[in-house]
C-alpha cells in the first residue's frame, strides 16, 4: 500500500505506587514526543520521504536532532572507553555501525542516545560491537576485536 495509513497502536502506561511515577512504553515502531512513526521520519532522513505528510521544517528539525544525537552518542561512548579512541573515529566506527544495521539504524540511535551509565550492562552490551571495530586499541576494554558482543552467543549465568 503506497501513501499515508492509520494503524491502531498500544502503548502502556505504568504508575509506581512507591515513588508515584510514571512511564511508559512505547512500541517499537514509536518515537517519544513525536507524531509520526519511527519509519517516516527514517525515511524524510534518509531522502526517501515520497509521501511524508510533514513540512519541510519538521523533516529539517529531524535531520538536526539526529545528528545532535549522533554526535552525544559518540561522545557518550568515547568518555566510555577512556579516550582512547578519538572522537573522529568513535563517530566513524558508529556511523559505520549503523550503516550495518539497515533499516534498523534510527531505532539503535534512539536506544543509544537514552541509554544512561545508570544501566551499564545494557550501555556495554550495545556499545561493544562498535568499539571493537576500532582494532588493537581496544584491547584495553577486555576484549578481542573480533569477539562477539556479550550475551550473543549465551545468555549470562
């Protein structure tokens, strides 16, 4: 089906009874505080925007954030690692990562840029496979460069 569509789409809604906060889960085809879905905006980005009902303004705010987020995320991974990559090629060998991923890049961006050091087996878990393209330097961090990220091959104990 070509042109704009409506689906039906759930979110959930938690409350802690303790602190009195709420969150919510968004599916996986969402963005926060964004009306459009995760696939439209990827496709305005990537140029591929034939029917995106948004203005050019929206599709020009996307394209900045995006590379805002792009660069707090390389940044975020080099104070990670120690510096001991530059800041060029964290964001090469993320780029180069995304790439890798398809479709799927946009949604690994997002989860990358809203991940905290608070979750750091989730921020490792992630971040590994990038920074294990950057070859012999990244010894430091534990690991072969050619090793799978951890939990791929098992889960943990």
């Amino acid at each position: 089906m070509k042109g704009p569509a409506t689906a039906t789409t759930i979110s959930i809604v938690s409350h802690c009874p303790r602190c009195g906060r709420y969150s919510t889960t968004l599916g996986p085809d969402m963005v926060a505080h964004k009306q459009y879905a995760l696939d439209e905006i990827r496709m305005a980005l990537e140029g591929s925007d034939d029917y995106c009902m948004a203005s050019e303004r929206t599709r020009r705010y996307w394209r900045a954030q995006t590379r805002g987020m792009l660069d707090a995320v390389a940044r975020k991974i080099r104070l990670y690692i120690d510096r001991i990559l530059s800041l060029a090629e964290v964001e090469s060998l993320l780029v180069g990562h995304l790439e890798s991923l398809g479709d799927r890049w946009l949604r690994a961006l997002l989860d990358l840029f809203h991940v905290n050091f608070n979750n750091l087996c989730r921020f490792v878990t992630v971040v590994r496979p990038i920074i294990a393209k950057g070859g012999g330097r990244t010894q430091a961090l534990g690991g072969s460069a050619h090793a799978p990220a951890p939990g791929r091959e098992a889960k943990p104990p």
